[in-house]
C-alpha cells in the first residue's frame, strides 16, 4: 500500500503548524507569568526598602533618646536593678 508523497508532506506540515501555535501559545502563557512574578518582586522589593527604612529609623538611638525624655523615662540607677541568674537543671532529677 504506497502513501502519496504529497498526502504524508500535508501531514507532515500540519502536524508542524499544530505543534508550532501549541508552543506558541505555551511560550506566551509563561512570558506573562514571568512578567507578573517579575512585577510581584519589583512589589516585594519596594516594600523590603520602605521596612528597612523603618527599621533604621526606629533603631536610632538619638531618636530613643529623645523619646526617653520626652517620656520622662530615666537609666535605672544601680540599686534600682535586679540581677537574675539562671542556672541549667540538673540532669536527671
């Protein structure tokens, strides 16, 4: 039973068309998630700077200070701190 040349070239080119609009389609679904993970770190990103601002702002030790005072807050004076010592349990008690 011989296949015509041109019926198995025809299968042959529409297999190809089918395959090519399947990868196609495929590239172009992950183009767009990859451009929306992208976006979402861009997101992530930003708000990482804004907390680390945040972070350094309430880390400051001039600015403690300051609100220490305006607080009316005072260092503890030696005889005002109480000193706990912890010591490890006994094994097997």
């Amino acid at each position: 039973m011989k296949r015509n040349p041109l019926f198995i070239a025809a299968a042959a080119a529409g297999l190809s068309l089918l395959l090519l609009t399947w990868q196609t389609a495929r590239f172009a679904s992950l183009s767009s998630r990859a451009k929306k993970l992208e976006r979402t770190q861009e997101d992530w990103t930003e708000e990482n700077r804004k907390l680390e601002s945040g972070i350094s702002v309430l880390t400051n030790r001039t600015r403690s200070a300051t609100a220490a005072v305006r607080l009316g807050l005072e260092k503890a004076k030696p005889e005002q701190r109480i000193r706990v010592v912890v010591t490890p349990a006994e094994a097997g008690k």
